[in-house]
C-alpha cells in the first residue's frame, strides 16, 4: 500500500539549476578539455616503460626565441624493475629527431612517438643505467593548443612555456612521461640568447632554485636545480623579458623560504597587488594540510599572458597574477599538496588532484568569511551531470571531464567532511597529506579511502562506491507528521529511480533540521538506507517544520511534498532516556528511565546498519557499553546508533565513540 501511495505523488518535475565558477576558472575548464582528445590519443598507444623506475633527468636545452626550435641532451638515470633488461622505450614526440643515444646503449632507433633503445648488456634491479639523448627540431602542440608554446606579450615580446600536463611532456623533452613514475630530482639548464628586450634582459625560469647563469658570450645558460621527486608534466620551462619581485616567508614552525615572482614589466603592480595575501594562504594551508612541501626550494609563480594555469611543482604558470586571478592563484598554490607532492596514481585518479585544490579555495573562503561563505563556495561546485569520478574510460567520460573532476571532486571532499564531522574530517585532511608512505609520491582512490578509514574509524566503502564509482546524486522527496503526544513522523523516498533511472538508492546519514514553534531547533541525524523510509522522534515540543540536509552536506535533489504518505504507526513517547557521554571514549551510558521493562532491548548499530551490539531480557534499567561486539571484539572509533525498543515504543540516537582507552 505504501509503494502504490508513493507512486501515485510522482507527478513532480525539477528543473536544475547550474551554478556558475568564476570567469577565469570556467575558461581553465575549457582550456584542459580542450587538449583531453590529445591525451586519450597517446594514452591508448603508450603508457611509459614500466619496467624501469627513473631516478634522474638532467635537461641540457636551447631554446628558439624569436622561432619555434629546440635542442640539447637529456642525461636519464634509471634502474630495472624487472630481471634481464636488455631493451628500453623512452618517449619523445615524432616531430622531434633523436640524433644520438649515449652511456648504456647499444643501439637505438625511432619510431613514432617512441625512442627504441638496446641497452649494452642485460641488466637487474638495482642497478643503475645512464643513457643521454641528444635531440632537436621544431616542437609540434597537441591539438595546437599545449606543448612548447611560443606567444608574445607587449610590444611583440616574446613568451615561451611549456604547458606539458596531462601527459605532454615528450612533446618538448624525452622523458617517461605520466603520473606514475616520479625521478627523485630534476637538474635543467636552459641556454638563450644574452638578448634585451624593450628594456628588460631574457630570462629562463624553471623548477626549483636558481643554481647559476652562466655568462657564454652571445648566450647565457640558466641553471636551475630541483632535489626533490617530480613528474615529468611538471617540470617546467618559461622564458620571457620578465622582471621579478619576492619575499621571504616565515611560517609559524620556523620554515623559511622565498616567493618570487616573474611577470612582465607591464604588469608588475597589478602583480604585486594580486599575490599580496599569499603569504596568509600559505601558512593556512601549512595549518591545515602540513608544512609546505618544497620549502627547502621555494615557491614561485610565473606569467604567462595566455592561457589559464598550471600548477607546475614549485613554479606555477599563469596568465597573469593580478587580483583578479586570485581565486585561480590559491588554486594552483593548493595543487603543491595535491597534485605535485601527491600525485595520483593514473589519470583514472585523477579527481584527486583537482578535487582537492578546488576544495581548498572554499576552505580559504571559509577562513577569511565564515562557514556561509564556505557553503556559497560548495554551492558552486554542485555537479549533476553523469559519468563517474574514477575515469573507466577516457573515451567514455569525454564529454564530462572538464568539470567533474574539479567541482564533483571538490563536493565528495566536501560530503566527507559532513559525514566524519569537522574535528575527524581535519585530522584525516591533514593525516592524507602527511602521510609518509604517500608523500612525494602517488595516491590512488583507495589510498585516500584507506587513510580516511583509519582516521575516523569508519567504513567508507559504501561511500567511495556510491560517489566515486558510481554516477548521479539522490532525489529525497519527504514529509512529517507530528501526533497529539509530540511525537514526530519523518518520511524519506529517494524519487531518482522514478524520476531518471539512477541507481534506487543512496545510503547516507542525513541531517535533519527540527524547527519548533517556540523559535528553537535541533538537528538530528538519521541512516537513510531504504528507498522509502520512516523514522520516529519522540520531543517534547511543538514542531513547526522540519527541513532536510539545510546545509547540503549531500550533493542532493530534495522536495518537501505533502502528499507522500507518512504512517501513522504505533509508536508513543519513550520518556526519560540518557546516553552519555558522547562522544565517549571507553564507556558508554544508557539509562532507560521508565522505559524499562522484561522486553526492552537495546540494539547497538553501525553506519551501515550492521548489527554491532545486542542488550535483551536486562535486570537493569541501566546499559553499559564498553566498545565490544557480540564476539567480544573492539570496534573501531566512529558514529554508532543506539535504538532502545520498549513496550511503549523505540528511540533511535546517534552517539560517536572517538577511541577505546
């Protein structure tokens, strides 16, 4: 009866709203979409040398300037991850010509996209291989956007960079190029003409610190030194007339290090006044997410005049570093933590990296304004197009990639937080970005699961399989009834089955708002786990409304419809129930008042509605639960739900055991 009631009300047709990103990020958006095609192409044919881990780069190049050329060496140290090596593949794009392989090589050639290499002997793991390519040509753009990329600025000033990510880094050096293999440094000199131009000499910028320049005459060579591991699509190369300003920072743990900046003379003040609240955003990430990553190095930003960014490692890239470009600026700052420092495993990870960043310009909002200006913030993150975050097939999720990645990613972060709470969300935050097994190295989906799992002591899996995996966000329709004894009704149907034919069901806590006639509430949550569901409150106040998940702590659809039929079932007050502490931590209390009776039973349960603890036929109206399942095993620290059945009725409560002393 329940279901044919429920069918009858679907009558109810939502129209979406879309919300709006800032100009500059929209066109960022548009930009990496734009190049994805490129990507999906190389990606299908090759993937890197899996069986050689690299350790080192040293990037000998000179750099065109006022035409498209480049040329050098590139020294590769790398080792055997497999026994008998005898035959290696470096990548290296095919409108470049590999002229030369020296060090360990016996004989190459080129073929396509691929540098065929046959080492001198056969070789294990462990031992270390040295090859060093010399190269040059004219350096084709993927899709005639990203690559080496030869702009001007000004005057006809010239602007060179490379924009290398997500896996165009063979474009404009040899390399294994992709997320999965970082080289513990990277050493690049890049050598251009001792040349001025309208007032301002050339300059080469890349990764990491300034070493020397080197003075050749009619050329000069810039050498510059990173020492820490990297991926290829992030090393980075920008050569222009710039003039450059910096500071020092001084975090609040005693680390120290410059913020330079390169921009072009015309654009210096704006700059200045663009970048000045960095430092502020710098320590708060540090507070949130850990000390800065590189800060034996530096940081530094780098203009572009074109494009939108790129958080390459150390050395952002940016069309301009103006006021303006702010929110963009924190982004690609965020991005040092993840996406540089930790860097997902495979592009099929790769919400991780923007997920992350783009949920950090809403904790930076929240820093600065307040908790409502962090909602404002997630309200423009809200995602309802298909597809999933983890990328099954690049081909598949073509059409999508652009934004779920950045704001879908940022809203699962954002529903993480809601679901742990802040004091466990924070604590797992800053746990995922300390962690010493992923630092300086790669993360996955499950990685970050795991390191959540362990931090808060919940099982995530029914959340990562719904939200990562899985595609679309629910549909609630609801309504409440409240009786004579103040005992209150709440209905949930999740209506997206009907309405769209998603997935029927999405389990979640789900906060509900209680607001009472005499201008007071309270906020209770319930496990919402069935496609339509009741739950009973007992209050002893008159309820006004009752609003569901009013701060869409779920990327949800939802209707208050006052004909979804609610039961009126046999349910009165429950008086006089305590449990506390809670959160507790090694015992927790509940007293059953004049509830108690030979048939109470107390039943204590997960998240996931498993069945952890059962209290029957008591002597006493008092329970202790001490932490111990019905095998008489610690559970993990988490959110727990008490339900108390009792002749005269049941109360559910939420209690949080934070750890078991």
């Amino acid at each position: 009866m329940r279901k044919f009631l429920i069918h009858l009300f679907l009558l109810f047709i939502f129209l979406q709203g879309i919300a709006q990103k800032s100009e500059h990020l929209l066109s960022h958006y548009k930009n990496e979409y734009q190049t994805f095609k490129e990507f999906i192409k190389y990606s299908e044919t090759a993937r890197g040398d899996t069986n050689i881990d690299v350790k080192f780069y040293y990037i000998d190049i000179s750099v065109g300037i006022w035409s498209p050329y480049i040329e050098g060496d590139v020294q590769i140290i790398f080792e055997p991850v497999t026994n008998n090596l005898e035959n290696v593949a470096i990548s290296l794009n095919s409108a470049l010509t590999a002229d030369d392989v020296s060090g360990n090589c016996a004989s190459f050639y080129q073929e396509g996209d691929l540098i065929m290499i046959t080492l001198d002997g056969s070789y294990n793991p462990g031992e270390e291989i040295t090859i060093t390519i010399t190269y040059h040509g004219v350096p084709a753009l993927a899709g005639g956007y990203k690559g080496l990329r030869y702009e001007t600025h000004g005057n006809n000033e010239p602007i060179i960079a490379t924009l290398s990510t997500p896996y165009l880094a063979h474009y404009w050096y040899p390399c294994k190029d992709g997320p999965q293999d970082k080289p513990d440094s990277v050493y690049m000199d890049i050598t251009i003409p001792d040349e001025v131009v309208n007032g301002q000499e050339l300059m080469a910028i890349s990764n990491g610190v300034l070493e020397s320049i080197i003075n050749n005459g009619d050329t000069k060579t810039f050498q510059w030194r990173h020492r820490y591991p990297i991926v290829t699509y992030y090393v980075m190369a920008a050569i222009s007339n710039y003039t450059f300003f910096e500071e020092e920072f001084n975090g609040t743990l005693g680390e120290s290090f410059p913020l330079i900046y390169y921009v072009f003379q015309e654009s210096l003040n704006s700059a200045q006044a663009g970048v000045a609240d960095l430092p502020e955003v710098i320590q708060f990430y540090s507070d949130v997410f850990g000390e800065y990553p590189f800060s034996n190095e530096k940081y530094g930003m780098t203009q572009l005049g074109f494009y939108g960014a790129i958080e390459n490692q150390t050395n952002t890239i940016q069309n301009n570093l103006s006021t303006s470009w702010f929110d963009t600026s924190i982004h690609e700052l965020a991005h040092m933590w993840f996406g540089d420092m930790i860097t997902c495993e495979s592009w099929h990870h790769g919400w991780l990296n923007e997920g992350f960043a783009t949920y950090s310009e809403a904790l930076w909002d929240e820093h600065l304004y307040g908790f409502n200006a962090y909602k404002s913030n997630m309200a423009a993150n809200e995602y309802w197009g298909g597809g999933t975050l983890y990328m099954q097939n690049a081909a598949d999720t073509f059409n999508t990639f652009a934004s779920i990645f950045y704001t879908k990613g940022a809203y699962i972060v954002h529903m993480l937080r809601g679901l742990a709470g802040n004091d466990l969300f924070f604590d797992a935050l800053h746990d995922y970005a300390t962690d010493p097994e992923l630092m300086y190295g790669n993360a996955s989906t499950e990685d970050l699961q795991n390191v959540f799992e362990n931090a808060t002591g919940m099982d995530l899996e029914f959340f990562f399989d719904q939200w990562v995996y899985d595609e679309y966000w629910p549909f609630y329709y609801y309504n409440y009834f409240q009786n004579t004894d103040n005992g209150l009704f709440f209905m949930i149907y999740q209506a997206q089955e009907e309405l769209y034919g998603y997935r029927p069901v999405f389990e979640m806590p789900v906060r509900l708002q209680i607001n009472f006639t005499d201008g007071t509430d309270t906020t209770v949550t319930v496990w919402n786990d069935q496609q339509d569901q009741q739950f009973y409150f007992d209050l002893n106040k008159e309820v006004s409304t009752v609003d569901l998940d009013p701060d869409k702590w779920i990327l949800r659809k939802k209707q208050l419809n006052p004909d979804l039929p609610v039961v009126i079932e046999n349910f009165e007050q429950v008086d006089n129930v305590r449990i506390y502490p809670n959160p507790f931590s090694s015992e927790l209390y509940i007293e059953l008042g004049n509830t108690f009776s030979k048939n109470v039973k107390v039943e204590i349960s997960d998240m996931n509605g498993n069945l952890v603890k059962n209290y029957s036929q008591l002597n006493s109206n008092l329970v202790i639960w001490t932490g111990e399942n019905e095998n008489e095993n610690w559970v993990e620290p988490g959110i727990y739900f008490v339900k108390i059945k009792t002749d005269s009725g049941i109360v559910t409560k939420k209690v949080v055991m934070v750890g078991v002393d």
